[in-house]
C-alpha cells in the first residue's frame, strides 16, 4: 500500500498541540524586555524623575523586579547636618525607588535653614542622588541679647557655635539683618574705615551708626551713606580722623561735621582718696 505522504507525522502533531503554550510564554518574555527598555530610555531623559509616573500596576510590576533604593548620596554639604537631609529626603534604603517624588524631597531640602537650593535625582540602578548649595554665612546679628548667624539676605541659618565660622561682621538692632549687607558692601570700597569698624548698628530700623573699634560712635545720614562714608575715608586719609579719642563722629549734616570728644575723667575728690587709701 502507499502511504499518504500528507498526512502530519506524530512529531508535527505533538507541536501543534503546544503551539498555543510557546507563543503565550514568548510574549511574556518579550513584554518583560520591551518593559526594561522603556524603564531605561526614560530614566536616560528623565533623570529627575519629572516625566516618569507611571501606573500603579506597572509600579507593582517593576518594584517586583527589585528596583529599590540601595543608596541615598548627598553632595555640597559642609555645615547642614548629613542626619537631617537624609531625614527631608524622605526615601530610606530598601524602600520603592519609584515610591517617592524628588520634586516633594527636593521642596523640603529647601526648606531647611542652611539649603539655598537642592537637586535630586533617581537612578534606577537603585542610588538618589542629592546635590545641595548651603547658604553661606554673612555676619553675626545682635538682636534683643540674642545672636545668630544671617546669610546676605538676612535668613538666620545658625544660633550655636558662632566661632565655628571665622571672623564674620557684627550687626546689631532689629532689621540690620535684611540690611547690611549693601552697607558693607560700601564700606568695602574704603578699607581705612571698614577695618577701624567694629560693629553696624541699625538705629530706629531706618539709618545707621558704625561702632568702631577705639570705642567712637560714626553718625550716618539716613539714605546717604555712600557719600558720608566716601567723606569719611577722606577724612581719615587727611587727618587720621578715626585714630583720634572721640566719642562721636556725626555726619549726619551734609554740610557741616560734628565732633563730640571723650569726656575727661573728673579728678578724685580729697574725700575720696581718704576712703579709697585705708582699703587692702
């Protein structure tokens, strides 16, 4: 007998009855890579983490391949506390490293006294990077028997370990803070008096006095400080004005200048001396 050439043979049978399991499972195994690839190409573009909300099914999905938070880095930090930034990221090692907003850490980051701006950033090899610029001290500000450490802006950034920042201006009274910097700015144009100057003291939040060193007192107008200390420069160039034993300088009138001299010492009076003398 002939056989029938077109009827399947057994091995053709048995991967027909299989076809519809190896096709299903190859798309599975496709969808998983094509997933990866898509994860990776928005990670490249979206490092911040701006564009890349996905669902919550696809989340669960990928936070069941592993990608957890393995490292939490934080750059620029000199004085803030490592402790409290991590704290204000809000992500912890081994949590969902999708599970967190970096725009959210990164609104608390700047929040922080001694941050003046912050980036974060996700890696989906499992590490959120922090970059942080820290305000920078200014001044030391005497306010009401209190001191702190101000930036330029006047934010306190410190209340403690005032010495730990070096050499910074004193300011004194309430609202030197917001202010001073632009007048230590001027007084940096005429070294011969910033460096006699011990202290800037706001006066009624509306003008100024220098306190320097030699104990004198420097009355400046209000609104006019530019030229008053320009005339004051000169005057210290000329006549050693600012060496001399005074207890005020005012400038405060355009056209005239006013010096008050240190009060001489009343001489002791008999009486005195005899009490005084019959002390050990």
């Amino acid at each position: 007998m002939r056989r029938d050439t077109k009827r399947p043979s057994g091995l053709r049978l048995w991967l027909r009855r299989r076809r519809g399991l190896v096709r299903p499972a190859i798309r599975v195994t496709v969808g998983f890579a094509l997933l990866g690839v898509v994860v990776a190409g928005v990670s490249a573009f979206d490092p911040a983490g701006q564009l890349f909300q996905l669902g919550e099914g696809v989340s669960g999905a990928v936070s069941g391949v592993g990608l957890k938070v393995r490292e939490v880095r934080i750059e620029g930090a000199e004085n803030a506390s490592l402790p409290v930034l991590r704290t204000a990221t809000g992500v912890r090692v081994g949590d969902p490293i999708l599970g967190f907003s970096p725009e959210a850490a990164r609104d608390r980051l700047e929040s922080l006294a001694w941050v003046e701006s912050a980036e974060v950033e996700r890696r989906l090899t499992g590490t959120v990077l922090v970059r942080v610029s820290e305000r920078r001290p200014f001044a030391i500000w005497q306010n009401n028997g209190r001191f702190a450490v101000v930036d330029r802006a006047g934010r306190v950034i410190a209340t403690d370990r005032l010495d730990a920042f070096g050499p910074l201006p004193l300011i004194v009274g309430a609202g030197a803070e917001k202010h001073a910097a632009a007048l230590h700015d001027l007084l940096a144009q005429s070294p011969e008096v910033l460096v006699r100057t011990q202290a800037l003291v706001r006066v009624g939040e509306r003008r100024w006095n220098l306190h320097l060193h030699n104990g004198a007192d420097v009355l400046l107008p209000e609104g006019e400080e530019r030229p008053a200390i320009r005339r004051l420069a000169e005057l210290q160039k000329q006549n050693a004005l600012l060496d001399r034993p005074l207890a005020a300088v005012d400038l405060r009138l355009p056209d005239r200048l006013v010096l008050r001299q240190v009060s001489a010492p009343e001489p002791a009076r008999p009486a005195d001396i005899r009490r005084g003398s019959g002390r050990g």
